[in-house]
C-alpha cells in the first residue's frame, strides 16, 4: 500500500511539472531561439526582443518553430523610466513583427504586447527573469526540491 501510495504522488509530481512547462517561470528557465523573452498564449509563443529602440517579436508555435506573421498586427505598450509609449509592431518576415518607438529601456521595463487579430496578449519583464510561482527561488529548485525526500523502498521497486 505504501508503494502505491508513493507511486501516486510521483506521478502527481510528474503530472504537475508538466502542467508548469508553460508558466513565465519556466519558460525564463529556458534558452530562447532569438534570445529574448519567451511568453505563451492559447496559440502561441511569442519571444519579444528589445535592442536600442527596436522590438522584434517573433511568432513560434509551443514547439518553438517558426509560424507565420502574415496579416498579423500588434502593439507594444512599453512602461519603462516612468513613460508609456505605444510602439506598433508589423510583419517583416516570416515569423516576425518590428517596430521602433522613443522609449528608454530599464531593468524595470515592462512591455504588453496586444495582437488583436489573434486575440492574444502577452506580458513581459525583458530584463528581469520571472521567479518560481512567488517562492522566491528559481523553477529548477523548487521542481528539484519536490524530489527530496523521496526514497525507494528498501530493495528497490517489486511488480
């Protein structure tokens, strides 16, 4: 009984890491193909990049590949140095969107991008990396310390 009992809660364990391989955190836990931030959506991934004045968002599918951008439209709300400048972002290539806007980026920087066409929004911490469901540790630790503890029976596992 307590094999099956301990059996239960590794696949609730399993189950429930699964369920966390979307979150902002985990998805900061992870390289990105442009190195930006990556966001999912219902439909999507969208990894925003912010170099100078420029912010390119690039549209993947949740297997990070290439979707296209083609009659997609998008705005970025840029919060940063205390403004709010609206920056619209359109398609230049493929998977891409861009546009240039006068903001400054921060450490602080928040961005809200909105794609009314797809009726999707995400919002990102360009500079900043997400922590672990508000526990104040990064992902890997916390999935990692939901495995302590956790002791095979004495001989291992019997059928």
């Amino acid at each position: 009984m307590k094999l099956l009992k301990k059996l239960g809660f590794v696949a609730a364990l399993l189950l429930s890491a699964n369920a966390l391989a979307h979150t902002d955190e985990y998805l900061d836990t992870q390289a990105s193909p442009h190195g930006g931030q990556v966001r999912m959506t219902a439909t999507h991934h969208l990894e925003l990049v912010i170099e100078g004045k420029e912010i390119r968002l690039y549209v993947m599918n949740h297997g990070n590949e290439s979707m296209p951008s083609a009659g997609m439209d998008a705005i970025a709300t840029v919060l940063s140095g205390g403004a709010k400048v609206e920056v619209k972002l359109t398609p230049v290539e493929p998977n891409l969107l861009k546009g240039s806007g006068e903001f400054t980026a921060s450490d602080d920087m928040k961005v809200v991008v909105s794609i009314p066409s797809i009726g999707q929004q995400a919002r990102y911490t360009p500079f900043q990396k997400a922590e672990a469901a508000g526990s104040g540790m990064p992902m890997q630790e916390m999935q990692n310390q939901g495995m302590e503890g956790m002791k095979m029976p004495a001989g291992g596992m019997h059928h």
